[in-house]
C-alpha cells in the first residue's frame, strides 16, 4: 500500500493541508486506490507548504504547494508511483534547502507521525531516555555540561550548570518547568517542534526530570498555539498509557508526570520568572533576581526551567554522546541551532545547523531574498528585543558572542527579513509601543519609560527640537537597559538604538540636526 | 451565566484535574465554559481558588484572553508583529478598517470581531490570522473577511 504524507503542522493548515488531505481522502476512496494517508509535522520548507509526500522505492517523493482543486489531477498523472509532474520536487531529502542542514533536534519532524510512539521509537526516539536511567544523576548532568549545550530561550546559560544547581539543592519536591511561551515574532521552532515531533520534548523534559531528582513537570504555551496544545496533550496522554510517563518511567523507579499550562495573551510570561507566576495561576509579573528559579523556583521549589529548543536536543546528547554534540559549532555555542527564516522572505523556514553559518548564507543562501523581489533593507534577529542590522553584517557568524559583537543578539533565532520599502523610525516606534503594551509593569523604566518612548520618538521624526529629543531618547535607552528587572524594558532600547544608529534619515536626521 | 448555574460552574471548577487550582486555570475553565468571564463569576473563582476579588480580578485583567462580554460569533485574530508588518500587515489592518473592524477595539459587526494580536508563529507565511482557532497563511483583508463569513 502507498503511503501518501500530508503534514498537519498549523503553518500547512495555514494554506490548506486540511483539505488537500480531504480530497486526498475522498479520492482514496471513491477510486478504490490502493493508498492511505499519514498525517505528519512540517519539513520547514513552509514556502512549499502544503507538500506532500509518496512513499515509493526510490524515497520519499515530493509535490509542492499542492492544493485541493488539483489533487484529482494529481492522481491521474500517477502521482502515487512517484510521476513526473509541475509540482514534483523530487526526493525531499535530497533537495538542496534540506540536503545541506544538519537536523539534529528536527531530525524527525516532518517524517514521523507525530502522536505515533511505535513510530518514534523506529526512528531512534528513547535511546537517550534508557541511556540516562542506567546513568546516576551526576553522569547524566556531566553529560549535558560536555555537551557545551547552552539555553536556546535566548540567554544561552549552559544547561549542565542550571542543571547541576537543581541537582545539588534539597527539596521535598522539584520541578522542571519548559518555556513554550514562544512570544518573539519570527520565531516558530518550538511550536513546530510540539506539533512535529512532540515526544522529543517530553523525552527531554523526563531525562531533566531524573537527573535533578523532579518528578513533575509543566509544559508553558501560548494560547495562540491551540495546535501545539492538543498535540502535546494527547501525546502525554499516550505517553502515560505506554507507562513512558507515570509512577515507573519505562519499566524503572524513576517516576514523572507532565502536565500542559496555557498562557492566556501576555507575551511578558516567556521570561522566565512571570512564567512561573503564571504557572501558579497569577498574574504574569516578573520576580526580581535572586533568588534564582533554580534554587526557588515555581512554587518556591528548586526548578529547572529550559526553553522546548533546550529539552528537545538533551534526548540526542545522551543518545550519541556528549562529545558528538560538542563537535558541532563555532566558539563556545555548541551544537545546532534552529534558525527560523520569517518575515519578508521568498523561502522561509526551518533551517537547522551547526552554529558559525554567515548571515548572509541564511538570508541570501537559504531564503532566497525577499518574497518582494526587492532589495533587502535590515533583518530584525532575536524577536521584537532583538537588534535590526544591515546587509553589511552578512558576514557575521550566527553564534551568540559574535551576534553580541556586532550589536545584536540570538534570541530565539527567529530571523525576520524587511525590503526596502520599511521604515526604520516606524520599526523603532513599534518597539517601544510593544514593549508598553506588554510590559508587567513592575518596574518603572519599563512600564512608563516605553510610553515616553514612543512620545519622544515622535517628536523626533515631527522635527521637533530634533538634537534635544535624540539626547532625551539616548538618556531613556539608558536607563531602561540598565534600570529594567528583566528583559522586556531592559532590551526594548536594543531594536531602537539599532535602528536610529543605522537608518538616521528614516528618523528624518539629516547631517545638521535643528 | 445562561447555560450554567452558579453551582454547576463551581463543580466544573473544583473538578480542575490540577492540586493547585491557581486563579488563571480557573478563569481559563470559566471561559471555556461560557465563552467569557461575566462580573458574577469573580466571587465563584474567588471562592474555589480562596482568594480574595480582588486578586481574581487583578489576574482578569492582566491577560488579555480573557473577555468580561460575551464574544462575536466569529473571533478572527490578526497578527500586528515584526514579520507580518514586513509583509504588509500594517495595510490588512488599514483595510479591515474600511471594512468597519477595528483591531485595537476588536468591535463587533455582523457577528465578525476582529482583534490584534502579537505573532502566531505562522511568520514564513505572513500575513498571519487565525479565525476561530483556524490559521489563515499569506492572509489579506479580503481573505480573511472571506474565511469569517464562511466560518459563521
């Protein structure tokens, strides 16, 4: 029987995999073909979306940006042998875009069926979890520290040390908390990952689990992920049945439950602290440091909080061995990074690689450009606190020290690409305006600073007393980044300061300031 | 509080599968429940959750999912973010405008309501909405009206 794969990733639904895989199934039927269909995550190469996939014996078979109307078509020029057709891509494994990334922690998503265990075992899934429960506690953290794995939520804290803090503190109780709050515009990793591959992160999140000694741990998703909650639901709930979850994690004396939270709007909750609150059913106001989470955490109890990037690469670290991991990279960021190619973009996506790969090689080489077909103007990295550069950055390695070096930061990795038709003091604005809709509004910098903010940068661009409001907005960048409790208000100022440094004239700065 | 009792909600409360029945959680299943969170609800959660009002209501008012009035028929969110904005977002906003739906008051008309909201991680195929929990990629205003009437 043939197998026809259609992903069910909300960026596919987005475009009409649904009913593509409607017709699909309709046809099956009516035809009496010879055929059934396998529901699956994304390959990431969303530009292509929906793409199916015909199993056949040369490999996995795609057709590109498929839609219900021309399924039938499809199925009179054989598309189920593989056959020539317009829409035909070829083997989807040796297509270039993917061909030339190194999945690691995407490895299965867009192959698998996503809620099928048998299915993620096949393809390599568990190995690490029964590595690490013939480990003891401390070999477990020493690999992760090995690894040189570092937090993918955007700070990049080494993993194995929050780890081994957790792991040394005494508790009745711990817990391991993921942030799947994924608020950055231009980031989608963490929740194609949940619909693609939503085991992975359990695997992950259960290994922290025994490493540090917690036995209960909260999944945090955003409320626009609806998608990536069902999905990560029901895979808990078979999770539980398979005795992969529960009082004896896989047959050991280990024992660890999961249980999803859902955000409710509110995109301060990603930082970590306001996270907890909100686990706790409070309001979303950030904790001020120390003491640090790890030592009290949610519920006061020492708790391990990593983002769903960080958990879902622990499963292949104690599957392949630390020093696979480590052998990946550039500098001191180890291992693969999911970069996610958005915005203004002729192919975007997923790409995942070592760290180190160029700028330039992600936005020109993978994205293809602009979907616009004009010239790109600025990139926006690391979300709505991120910093805007410049094609004359292209050059720049894509690794958290060499980011921070040229006047940026990783972030999430979410890349948003802008043509030249944007305007750099309305970008500059929006940041400060984000930032007071969404600040917590503990601190003041943050909560009133934003607003002045958005004043002052009008002015600016009104001409009004120019060099006075550019020396007010310079004064307020500086105190938000150095007066902020976290990172809302304290790295607001990095998109704006970028932004004016770079694109003066969209500001309306001409050389002799009025 | 047409479909249910004040009991009922309290028993559908108290049922939450969590120990630890935080606030939010209890507004969330409140939701659910009655598509919004009315003014008689606050004393209820307050009372499960053994908490003050006031608490309940400062949590209330601190997400903004949570709605005091009874919703459209048809709830279409409109993403305002970085990578839509690089797209065009700014005019599907302009346009829906024009149309009579005003995203910042996310008003109601025709049984429509239109309301922003800050990315939907559906950014590769900007612009992004999402009407009635169903994602619309590469969206316009014109699209989207056309996906809301037919999801009434």
């Amino acid at each position: 029987m043939t197998t026809v794969f259609i992903p069910r990733d909300s960026a596919a639904l987005s475009v009409g995999a649904d009913l593509v895989a409607e017709e699909f199934a309709r046809l099956i039927r009516e035809r009496n073909l010879d055929a059934h269909i396998v529901r699956t995550g994304s390959r990431g190469m969303l530009w292509l979306e929906p793409l199916i996939e015909i199993d056949t014996a040369d490999g996995r078979i795609g057709y590109s940006n498929v839609d219900a109307a021309g399924v039938s078509e499809l199925l009179d020029s054989g598309v189920l042998m593989g056959n020539a057709h317009a829409s035909r891509i070829g083997v989807v494994d040796e297509h270039e875009w993917l061909a030339k990334q190194e999945r690691v922690t995407f490895a299965r998503v867009g192959i698998i069926d996503p809620l099928s265990l048998s299915d993620y075992e096949a393809h390599g899934g568990l190995v690490g979890l029964r590595k690490a429960l013939e480990l003891t506690s401390d070999e477990i953290v020493e690999q992760v520290t090995e690894s040189g794995l570092r937090g993918r939520g955007g700070a990049g804290f080494p993993a194995g040390i929050k780890w081994k803090t957790v792991l040394g503190a005494s508790a009745d109780q711990k817990y391991i908390c993921c942030n799947a709050d994924e608020g950055d515009s231009g980031t989608f990793a963490d929740r194609m990952l949940m619909e693609g591959d939503p085991f992975t992160l359990i695997e992950g999140m259960i290994i922290a689990g025994i490493a540090v000694g917690a036995t209960k741990g909260y999944i945090y998703i955003r409320s626009e992920y609806p998608h990536a909650i069902e999905t990560m639901n029901e895979a808990i709930d078979i999770a539980m049945a398979a005795g992969v979850l529960g009082s004896s994690v896989c047959g050991s004396s280990k024992a660890f439950t999961l249980e999803v939270r859902a955000g409710a709007g509110s995109y301060v909750c990603g930082e970590e602290t306001a996270m907890l609150e909100s686990i706790e059913g409070k309001r979303g106001m950030i904790r001020p440091k120390p003491p640090i989470p790890a030592l009290v955490g949610l519920y006061g109890k020492p708790t391990v909080i990593n983002n769903v990037m960080t958990l879902s690469a622990v499963p292949m670290v104690l599957a392949n061995g630390a020093a696979a991991y480590q052998a990946l990279g550039h500098e001191r960021s180890r291992g693969t990074q999911v970069f996610q190619l958005a915005g203004n973009i002729a192919q975007g996506g997923i790409v995942e690689l070592a760290f180190g790969v160029s700028l330039g090689e992600l936005v020109d080489g993978f994205g293809g450009g602009t979907l616009s077909g004009r010239p790109v103007k600025t990139v926006q990295i690391g979300g709505p606190l991120g910093a805007y550069l410049g094609p004359d950055a292209w050059n720049v390695a894509m690794a958290y020290e060499s980011l921070v070096q040229a006047g940026g930061m990783l972030g999430h990795g979410g890349i948003v690409v802008f043509d030249d038709t944007v305007n750099m003091a309305q970008q500059a604005r929006f940041a400060m305006e984000f930032c007071a809709e969404e600040s917590c509004g503990k601190c003041t910098p943050c909560r009133i600073g934003s607003i002045r903010g958005v004043e002052t940068i009008d002015r600016i661009v009104a001409g009004v007393e120019q060099s006075k409001n550019l020396e007010l907005l310079e004064d307020l960048c500086e105190t938000m980044t150095d007066g902020s409790l976290c990172a809302m208000g304290g790295l607001t100022p990095l998109p704006v300061r970028s932004a004016l440094k770079l694109y003066p004239a969209d500001f309306g700065i001409t050389g002799g300031q009025s | 509080m047409t479909k249910y009792s004040h009991d009922m909600l309290i028993g559908e409360l108290t049922r939450l599968s969590d120990s630890k029945p935080g606030i939010m959680q209890a507004l969330q299943r409140t939701q659910e429940l009655l598509g919004f969170v009315p003014d008689t609800a606050i004393d209820q959660v307050a009372d499960v959750c053994n908490v003050s009002r006031a608490e309940v209501y400062g949590v209330l008012t601190f997400y903004s999912d949570f709605r005091r009035e009874a919703p459209a028929d048809v709830v279409v969110k409109v993403c305002v973010a970085e990578s839509c904005q690089s797209v065009g977002s700014r005019q599907v906003v302009k346009e829906l405008h024009d149309h009579g739906y005003d995203v910042h008051s996310g008003n109601q008309k025709d049984g429509i309501a239109c309301e922003q909201t800050f990315c939907l991680g559906n950014c590769a195929l900007a612009p992004a909405a999402m009407i009635n929990g169903k994602p619309l990629g590469r969206a316009s205003a014109t699209s989207i009206l056309a996906a809301a009437k037919a999801a009434k």
